[in-house]
C-alpha cells in the first residue's frame, strides 16, 4: 500500500481509488446515456438488494417488483461501495504499484459479478441473454468495467503524484 502522510492507509487510499473510478465509470455512463445507450439504473440496484430483507432475490424483470423506499440513494451508495471493495481487492492483489494492465484485466474480471450474479437475479439473464440485444449488452458492460478498471489506475497514479 502507498503512505500518506507517512502512515500506511490501506482504506482511505482504497476509499480513493474505488471513488475515484467510479467516478469515472459513472462519467463514462453519463456519456453513454446522452447517446442514447442505456446503462444500469441505480435505484434498480438499490431495488434488488432492498427486497433481500424481503427474503426475495430472483426478480422477473426487478422494473416490475415493488419499490423500496430511498432505493435510489441506496442504489448509488452500494454502486459505490462496491467500487471499493473492487479496489481494495485489486490493491490487496497487486501491491503499491500496480500496473495499468492489471487494472485492466482486473476491471475487466468485475464484469462477472453483474453478469453471473446481478443481471439474472434481476431478470435479465445470464450475461444480459433474456435483453433485446445481448451482445450489445455485455459490449457495454466489458467496456464500461474496463473504463472502471483504467479509472483505478488513474486514481492510484493521481495518489502517486500529489500525495
């Protein structure tokens, strides 16, 4: 792990990186939206994990599931949460320096969990296969984890320099 202030902060410099690409991630998506690409609703996913509590994991398709109260807030704050535990990981995995290709083939790696995890509990199938059109859907998604992926390396080489 890299020193701030010289002490080791694995956390607060995961916190950053996972942020940071997200951060990233998100721009990329905004982009993607305002040329008319659909990318993944937050409030879905807060939506999803709020009916865990419920006892209810498997939704057909989640649009269709009852809301939950503040799903949009807790959909964004576990979008993000789950931005740095990805980077905490890939720290763990590849030390104080990582490379821009680990973060790539890393960030690359995370599209397995909304493809073997998310995407069929929230009725899309495995791998986007039950969208209109699968194969543009999981281009979308290798490319959107690859930008998250370069935003980590991003985040950790911004650290670098100005900490």
């Amino acid at each position: 792990m890299m020193e701030l202030n010289g002490v080791m902060q694995p956390m607060v410099v995961a916190t950053a990186v996972g942020a940071g690409a997200t951060v990233l991630m998100d721009a990329w998506c905004w982009w993607l939206r305002r040329r008319g690409i659909a990318t993944l609703d937050y409030a879905m996913l807060g939506r999803w994990c709020g009916h865990w509590l419920k006892g209810r994991w498997f939704h057909a398709p989640i649009q269709k599931s009852p809301a939950i109260r503040a799903e949009k807030w807790l959909g964004w704050l576990l979008h993000y949460l789950t931005g740095v535990v990805f980077a905490a990981l890939w720290l763990a995995r590849c030390g104080p320096w990582p490379s821009v290709v680990s973060a790539l083939v890393f960030g690359v790696a995370t599209v397995l969990l909304p493809w073997l995890v998310m995407q069929p509990a929230l009725g899309a199938g495995l791998a986007a296969s039950r969208t209109a059109r699968p194969w543009q859907s999981r281009g979308i998604s290798l490319a959107t984890h690859a930008v998250f992926g370069l935003g980590m390396w991003g985040a950790v080489w911004l650290l670098q320099v100005f900490a």
